[in-house]
C-alpha cells in the first residue's frame, strides 16, 4: 500500500485534477440532458424555489417571517495553494445564499481527497482556509461529510434565512430593467494563464482577490424593492447566466460590450489563446439563443463565456435603483461594480451582445 508524501514533499493540486473550480462544471446542454427525463417528485407548497429555472440555491417557507436557503457546491482545485484553493471553494459556495438575498447560518464540509498522494496537512490547509472564510462570513461549519478520491474535491453545503417575501430569483426581471454586475470578468482565463506557468504574481493576487470576496451585498439588495432578479456568473459565464434571467423572465438581454469591466491583462491572455475549454463548450451549449455583433473583438465570445469561480452578482433592477445599487456595491468594497446593459422585451427569450 501506497503511503502519503511526506510533509516536505510538494505536488500541484491542479495536477491532480482534469478541471478546476467552476470549469469543473458539466456543460449546460449535456446537464440538460441528463435532467430531462427526471421526475419532479415531491414538491410541498413550502417549496417556494425548487430548480424549475436553474436558480441558485433551493428556498423552503419556514413561516410568515423565514425562508430556509440550502445550497451546495464544490469543485477540484484551480489553484495550488491548498489554502487558497479551500478559500475560493468556501466563498463560492456562500454566494449562493448572497446570491438569493439570504444572509448564511451555516455550513457542512464535502471533503474528497486522495489521502495516499496529498500529505494530511496540505488536506488540513485546504480545511483551513475554507474556514477562514466562513469565520469571515460570520458562520460556522457544524459538520460534513469526507472520502479518499482520486481528485481532490472540496466544497461546502450551506444553508440561509431570508424573508419569503424578499428571496432574490432569477425569474422576476423586468422589461426595462438595468443590468448591474458586481465583479469584474475573466477568472477562468486568469486559471487558464496559470496553468500555462504564464500568469504573474500580480495576476495570481488578482486572482485570489477577487475569488475569496464574498458577495454580501446580497443581503441588502433583498431589501430592495427596485431590485427584481439576482444571481451570480459562475461556471456558464456571464452569458450563460444572463440567459438564465432571460429565459426565465421570457425577456431579452442586452449586454454592452463595452462596458463590461475586466480583470487586469484578461483581455491580452484571451488574445494569446489562454483560455479554458469549458468557455468553448459553454459557447457549445448555448451560442444558438446568443447574438453576437460582428465588429466585436475576436475574443469576445470566449471572454462572455469564461467560466468564473466565485463570480459577481449580477443584477436586474429598475432604473430608478440603479445609483442605490451601484452606491451598494462600492460601498462594500466592490469599486469595480458597474451597469452592462439591459432587459428588454423580444419575439423570443435570449441575449444580444453589441459593441
């Protein structure tokens, strides 16, 4: 039997896995295959948000004053740290709660790791540091449940309170409506440049930044009556995720180029190829609703269908609410938060993405 390396040993976490964190993902139209054919089942009337427009987290009516949230998500690393990588893998998973205007209660641990080549302290580091955050979240993690993988996997379950008259869906967007984006883009090709051996230390600081950033203005926008649809960019890209809303609200998107606020060297790592797989089958998956303007830059479509780990909120609100959204966000430490288009009616659901 194999033993674990010793302590001064060293590995890649990336090398041990085929993907990372949220390019981990099954590309939407094979999940939607998978998904087609299985039964609803029980659907209670407490149920207030089950998975019939690909929400973020599920939303079950305790009383007239509290929803419960319940989510889960977890991936194989993106980075090597193993401290990092536990952080990135907590904050994302949290943003579901933010994601559905909740405030998180708690979190059980899903831990797999190949225990015969990781040394128990790189494992215990990648503990660590999703702990770090859900102490940063005000949270604890009460519990979880651990197995030996071939690929090491972490992620958290985490549940929620909100209101059941202020949950955030996806599905109420509005003609007219402005669409806000909380985080800048471009983590998977940050991923990608990483490992190539090709991303620089200011870039791995971007990185880090802005995956471990919890998405607390979630809480806040509940309370916002301006507010009519929140979810977050994750692993389908900000065009996949802002189709979402479309479809659900049977609306069109539009989505200025333009305007849409990128990580630093993110667009010249694009234009040099260092971009992930997932983004193409992303594109794969639903590039038949997307409406891309010819004069965009060659790169557009990979960098819209980017998966992000972590990503940002992105919002549809009235116009009327879109300074209090904006003033929000910079308020709590998203500086780079801005307005990249709009929601509008259309024969059909989808998106447009102009210049």
């Amino acid at each position: 039997m194999s033993q674990p390396l010793a302590p001064t040993e060293t590995i890649r976490l990336t090398s041990l896995s085929h993907g990372g964190g949220c390019g981990c993902k099954i590309a939407p139209g094979v999940l939607q295959e998978i998904l087609q054919n299985s039964a609803a089942g029980i659907i209670p009337p407490e149920l207030l948000v089950g998975h019939e427009t690909a929400d973020d987290a599920a939303v079950y009516r305790l009383n007239d004053h509290q929803a419960l949230i319940a989510t889960t998500d977890f991936f194989m690393p993106i980075v090597d740290d193993p401290f990092d990588f536990g952080r990135i893998a907590a904050a994302n998973a949290i943003s579901d709660i933010y994601a559905m205007g909740g405030k998180p209660i708690m979190a059980l641990a899903l831990l797999a790791m190949p225990v015969n080549k990781l040394p128990l302290q790189t494992i215990g580091r990648i503990v660590a540091g999703g702990q770090a955050v859900c102490q940063q979240a005000g949270i604890p993690i009460a519990g979880g449940h651990t197995i030996d993988s071939v690929e090491p996997i972490y992620g958290l379950v985490v549940m929620g309170l909100v209101h059941p008259e202020k949950v955030k869906r996806n599905a109420g967007a509005k003609a007219g409506d402005v669409l806000i984006l909380g985080k800048r883009l471009g983590v998977g090709v940050l991923s990608a440049a990483l490992k190539k051996d090709a991303l620089d230390a200011e870039g791995y600081a971007q990185l880090i930044a802005t995956t471990t950033q919890l998405n607390t203005p979630g809480i806040a926008l509940a309370e916002m009556a301006g507010v009519h649809a929140l979810t977050d960019v994750t692993g389908f890209g900000l065009a996949g995720h802002t189709l979402e809303l479309a479809r659900a609200a049977r609306l069109q998107a539009v989505i200025e180029y333009a305007r849409l606020p990128l990580l630093p060297e993110v667009a010249r790592l694009a234009a040099e190829g260092l971009v992930t797989g997932a983004s193409g089958r992303n594109w794969a998956a639903y590039g038949n609703e997307v409406t891309l303007d010819p004069d965009l830059p060659a790169t557009a479509r990979d960098l819209v269908c980017d998966p992000q780990t972590s990503g940002g909120l992105l919002v549809s609100c009235d116009a009327a609410s879109v300074e209090a959204v904006l003033a929000l966000f910079h308020a709590q430490g998203f500086e780079h938060a801005a307005v990249i288009g709009r929601m509008q009616a259309g024969v059909l659901p989808g998106l447009a993405i102009t210049g």
